[in-house]
C-alpha cells in the first residue's frame, strides 16, 4: 500500500518524480511489452511523454491499463534496489536492451568504474538522479491523453504535496515540437551525440548551428511583429533566462526591418519607493510580486507615449530605493517601437491601458534542447540553475553556496508571478544552446567542489556535479558570439 510521504523541498519533489517516472516506464512496459517510450519535457504541470506503437494511436483504454499497472505496483510496495554495475556491464546490458544512447552516454569512461542503476521487481533502468526506497511512497499521481500522448502529473514542493491545477502550455508543447525539429537537423539528438562531436573537434561547428537557429527565431518573431503593426513588445520569463540579451537582440532584429531602433526599457527603474514595498509571508521585503511596482504610473507613461506625448521615464537608484525623474525625457519617434522586459510583462494588469492588439508577448525560458537518453532530460529548472550559479558567481561575487540557498525562494517566486501567463503570450523562445552545459561546467564545477561537506547546500552540489560527470567539458569559449546569451552569463571574451 503508498506510504505516507510529504514533498517539503524540491529535493524530495525530484526523487519523487523519478520514482514515479520509473513505475510509470515499468508500467508502460507490463501492459503494451516492448515500445518505444519517449519521456519529453515538463509541460502542463507534468511530464509529456510518447509511446511509439509503430503508428497505432494510443487510446483511453490504454491509459486506464497503464494507471491501474502503475496503482498495483505501488500497492505492492516493492523495494528499489540501486545496483551498482560496472561501465562495461552496464554498457553490454543498455546495448541488448536496445538502448543504444544509454550506453554511448558511457563511452570513454574507464570500463570498470561503477554505476548505479535502479531495479524495481526486474524492470531496470538509470535515472541519474535518487530515488525514493519503494514503490509505495506514490501515493498521488494522475495520468491523462495530451496530444499524440501522455501527461504524468506530479504533486510538488511548491502546491503543498498537490498536483497542480492543470494548465494548457499549449505555446510550450510547440516550442518544445519546434526545438525538437531543428534540434534533429543537427545530428544532435541525445547527449552521447553531443559529446562525440565535442570529442572529435567540432566544437565550433556545433556552437555555431546553435546561434544560428536562435538568430532564425528572433528574426522571425521581429518580422511577424512589424507585419502585424505591433506597437509593444513585452518580454517575460523566469530567472536566468536569459530575458536582457534576447531584448536587445529583438530590439535589433525589428530595427532591421523598420529602420528606427526601439525604445527599449526594463520595469525594474518603475518599483514603488523601498519604503512602499510590501512585506512578504517571510517578514523580508517582497521585490518580486507585483505589488512592489508602481503600475499607476507605469501605465500611465506607457499610455502617454503611444499617444504622442513627453514623459519623463524614471531610474530607480537601488542604493537609496528610490524613483530619481529628469534623467530620461523621452517622446516616441513615428513608427518606433516600445520593447519592454521584465517579470511581469505579460501579466495585462502592468499594461492595463494598452490594447491587446498592439501588444506582442513573447516568453522566453531554456526549454532544454537535449535529452541524456530517451527516458531522461536535463531539467530546464536545473539548466536555468547553473546559469545562476556562473552569473552570480561571474558578476555580483556569489559563491555556489548563497546562490543554492536563494534559488528555492526565486522557484516559488516565479511559480507565481512567471508561470500562470507563460500561457498568454504569442510566441514562446527558446533560449537554450545545446551546447550550454558543456560550457557552463567549465565554470561551475570548481564553484560547486568548494562548497563544504558541513553545509547544507552540499547535497544539492553533489547532485549537480553528479549528472554534468556525463557531459564533455567545452573550456574554450572564443567562438560563442559577443551578442550571444551565453555571454549574460559566462561574460564577455577575455
């Protein structure tokens, strides 16, 4: 029968996941015997994944088989048992089984160094990640048709040990199917991909296809929003997205086709005065919600520029919390076009005074482009991490460890002022390189090693340095493009 068990961090939210991923595959497995299964990335609150079943369609009937296989597996109760297998076995059994990219994902690591995998009643596979000790600890799941597939969802951390409310990332889903695509254009659809090119020299080449797709996008979306006679571009997405670099970047891109450069502006010079900032639920000042801005007059200016007029636009001195006018006078040039970036662009209660049809919305977040193997991805959530990690490290002097600390409470942040209106916008961008974690292990690695066994933030070091163990390290960063978003994160070149 499920344990109690009650998700309280996101440490335990990811060891619950993938346990549930594995019952789900071993589920799977049992009802339909040896298929395809291609587990995507999170979407709708929950993991998308595909069943291949040589192009019969998935039906209701086979999802209730696969939840009521999974409901007897947790009722059984059974023990995880973490195998330790050494490369070549491992290798040899991934090869037989049919699992060629798990067992390229091993090449070039010495044959007998050890590995772990997990069996549950003699269904095995690697996770990469903990696992929680049996079956039984799933006590909430729910399984439902999305698409050409399957939506496993999850309780988190963030929902009090609940499963989200459902919401349709329907932008999300073809970001992802899009990313995909171009991503498989590449040669690169797996990770052992990816490190065999790094390994045979092609380093350059790879990062150059990766910046010449995002350029493709971004020139796209600047023409659809000329065509379309858009008159404000609001940009949005979760920390580390690399939100600065892709406004400036789109703010060229429409210059390009108009021949005026957009006024580009951030939110962050229209918060409240410090001393009118809201408290939060922990006693410290709340910057992130949308109460620490001055909306009113937001909107307004925002009103009185698409209609003609004059504004004096403030900047926000950070060091004594307050508004400072007269530093930036500012009146539209016909045809220009305003491009503002901030966390709550594309909640409409920051630009209640604008019509809809002038307004182009575009979320961005790190849809990661590559899968370890076909049962595993790198989480945007982490991708978006060790991008944090260099940045604070690179630019405000942070170590690894204060910006572990921080990150649960800048999670929870964006789940509620980010997330809700990813929905909203017109076009989603990706902003992840394929070749980013390659590169950002360079950086991140030596950060995270330093953190002390005594710390509390050294289980979640460990954690990461465990997984990027699989990823070809890239130490040379001459051919990344002064303009690219890695560059937000990695600094300029030296």
């Amino acid at each position: 029968m499920a344990r109690k068990f009650k998700i309280t961090n996101f440490a335990e939210e990811r060891a619950y996941h993938n346990t549930a991923m594995l019952i789900y595959l071993k589920a799977v497995h049992g009802v339909m015997g040896d298929v395809n299964v291609t587990i995507g990335n999170s979407l709708n609150q929950g993991y998308y994944s595909y069943i291949d079943r040589g192009g019969a369609r998935l039906t209701t009937s086979d999802i209730h088989k696969i939840r009521d296989k999974m409901e007897k597996i947790i009722a059984y109760d059974t023990e995880i048992v973490i195998e330790h297998d050494t490369v070549a076995h491992a290798m040899e059994k991934w090869y037989s089984l049919g699992y060629p990219e798990k067992a390229r994902l091993l090449e070039n690591r010495p044959p007998d160094e050890e590995v772990e995998i997990a069996n549950l009643h003699n269904y095995r596979n690697c996770m990469y990640s903990a696992m929680l000790p049996t079956s039984g600890y799933i006590h909430t799941f729910d399984l439902r048709p999305y698409r050409n597939g399957v939506l496993l969802r999850l309780p988190t951390a963030l929902e009090g040990d609940h499963i989200p409310i459902y919401r349709d990332d329907e932008k999300l889903y073809e970001s992802f199917a899009e990313s995909n695509r171009l991503r498989k254009l590449t040669g690169i659809e797996y990770l052992a991909d990816l490190n065999e090119k790094i390994r045979e020299g092609m380093t350059d080449e790879v990062i150059k296809a990766s910046e010449w797709l995002q350029n493709k996008q971004l020139a796209d979306f600047a023409e659809r929003i000329v065509e379309e006679g858009r008159k404000v571009v609001l940009i949005a997405g979760p920390s580390s997205s690399g939100k600065t670099t892709t406004a400036k970047r789109i703010c060229r891109e429409i210059e390009s086709f108009t021949g005026v450069a957009p006024l580009y502006l951030g939110t962050d010079d229209y918060f409240v005065e410090r001393t009118q900032t809201p408290i939060g639920p922990d006693g410290k000042p709340d910057f992130e919600g949308l109460d620490a801005m001055d909306i009113d007059l937001f909107n307004q200016q925002m009103k009185d520029l698409l209609d003609g007029k004059e504004v004096d636009m403030p900047e926000f001195d950070f060091i004594n919390g307050t508004k400072v006018f007269g530093k930036r006078i500012t009146r539209l040039q016909p045809n220009q076009i305003m491009v503002i970036e901030g966390i709550h662009s594309l909640n409409d209660v920051l630009t209640k005074h604008i019509p809809a049809n002038e307004k182009f919305k575009i979320y961005i977040s790190p849809l990661t482009m590559i899968a370890m193997d076909r049962h595993n991805r790198l989480s945007t959530a982490d991708s978006r991490l060790l991008r944090r990690i260099v940045r604070d490290n690179q630019f405000r002097g942070y170590d690894a460890e204060r910006t572990l600390e921080t990150w649960p409470k800048v999670r929870a942040g964006e789940s509620v002022n980010v997330f809700p209106y990813s929905s909203s916008a017109d076009v989603v961008f990706n902003s992840s390189n394929v070749y980013e974690t390659c590169m950002l292990k360079t950086y991140a690695e030596p950060l995270l090693r330093a953190i002390p066994e005594t710390s509390e933030q050294y289980p979640e070091a460990c954690r990461i340095l465990n997984f990027m163990k699989y990823f070809e390290k890239i130490e040379n960063s001459d051919a990344v493009p002064d303009d690219s978003i890695m560059r937000e994160f990695i600094g300029p070149r030296k």
